[in-house]
C-alpha cells in the first residue's frame, strides 16, 4: 500500500488497494453479512462508488427480498485494518 496523502477510499478499487473491510447490515431482518471486497471488485469493477448511496443500488438483502419486505434497509460499515494486519498484509475480517 503507497502511502498517498490526502487518503481517499471512495471506490471499491481503492478500498481493496487499501485493504480494508465492509460489512452491511440489513435493518429490517437484522442479518449481517461482511462483504468481499475483491469479489465486489470482479463483480462491479474497481471504479465503483462505494458510498452508502452508491452500494445500495447495487446490494439488497436476499432474505428479506425473498419475504417480500423492503430489502434496500441497509447500514453499511467500514473496517479498518489493525497494525498486525498492516504488518502481515490480512484483510480485514
């Protein structure tokens, strides 16, 4: 990881450049579920947005869509990596 100042991560290319995580859950089952950002990458492409509004038009919930609900209800985190996985170069669980 270069050291590029002012940080940014607002694509998902720059976010697996960074190797940091994503979760969403979902607010209406309360399902959560931690995201591959790689495989967002390969599926969405690394210039995607990664900003709430950007991922909800991409990501939904399967159970709660299955159920008939609204399934766009979702709350979105980021996770950091820890200095021992700087270190060993782990993404985020």
């Amino acid at each position: 990881m270069s050291n590029k100042y002012p940080f940014v991560e607002d694509t998902l290319g720059k976010k697996l450049e960074a190797g940091t995580g994503l979760s969403v859950n979902c607010l209406t089952c309360k399902r959560r579920a931690v995201l591959g950002v790689a495989e967002l990458v390969s599926r969405l492409g690394p210039d995607q947005p990664c900003l709430h509004w950007d991922l909800i038009k991409a990501i939904f919930c399967h159970e709660c869509r299955a159920a008939g609900r609204d399934d766009r209800n979702l709350q979105f985190t980021n996770h950091a990596m820890t200095p021992e996985q700087r270190k060993s170069r782990t993404p985020c669980p």
